[in-house]
C-alpha cells in the first residue's frame, strides 16, 4: 500500500510503534519499572541525607559546613563548566560522537578520563 500524504504516514508510523509496543512490554511492566526506578531513587536520597546528618553530628558544625561549601563548589563546577564545554563540543562538532571514526573514538577516551579527573 502507497502512503500518498504526510498524515498517512505518521498515521502508519504511530499504529506501527503502537503494536510494536504492545508486543515489548505490558502497560503493568512499564508501571512496575517507573515505579521500581523511583524507589531506588528516594532510597539514595534518605541515605544521602542521613549519612550527611550523621557528618554533621560527628564532626561539628564548622566542619560540616565547609564540607557541604565544598560539594556546591564541585556540583557548581561541573553544571557550569565542564558540562556546557562538553555540550558546545558535541554539538559543533558532530564527528567527535561517531565512534566509527578514529576522532571519535579519541574523543570518547577523552571525554572519559576528563570525566574521571574532573568530577567529584
């Protein structure tokens, strides 16, 4: 069958994508995993929380202070540098993502180790 307008073929293309879908994953497992997701996304964030209260008793509140002063600098430092110079680079430069290139498997090996020196 021709498809003879553009509403036809987004029309085709989404009914495609629909019963693709339904033959992957069932609406209750999407829901399951969302939900699983974001359990364990709260659970980092009660721990996180309670291992910084328990800094915060043991080592007293100056302490504690300069601490939290150090994890904004590091948190400020990647948003606001690291990650737009990455951003700007990859979007300029297209050939430096395709890993079928010599350049871009350089880059990739870069980009990681930067990663590893630079990030908190």
């Amino acid at each position: 069958e021709k498809l003879t307008s553009f509403a036809a073929v987004v029309a085709a293309a989404k009914q495609r994508h629909d019963e693709t879908r339904k033959r992957w994953l069932s609406e209750r497992a999407v829901c399951c995993r969302i939900t699983l997701a974001w359990s364990i996304n709260a659970l980092i964030y009660v721990v996180s929380a309670l291992l910084t209260l328990t800094y915060g008793v043991k080592y007293g509140s100056n302490t504690t202070n300069e601490m939290l002063t150090l994890w904004m600098l590091a948190i400020l430092q990647i948003y606001l540098i690291i990650e737009p110079i990455q951003i700007i680079l990859i979007v300029c430069m297209p050939s430096l993502c395709n890993k079928k290139t010599r350049v871009g498997r350089v880059f990739t090996k870069v980009r990681a180790c930067v990663r590893e020196l630079c990030d908190p």
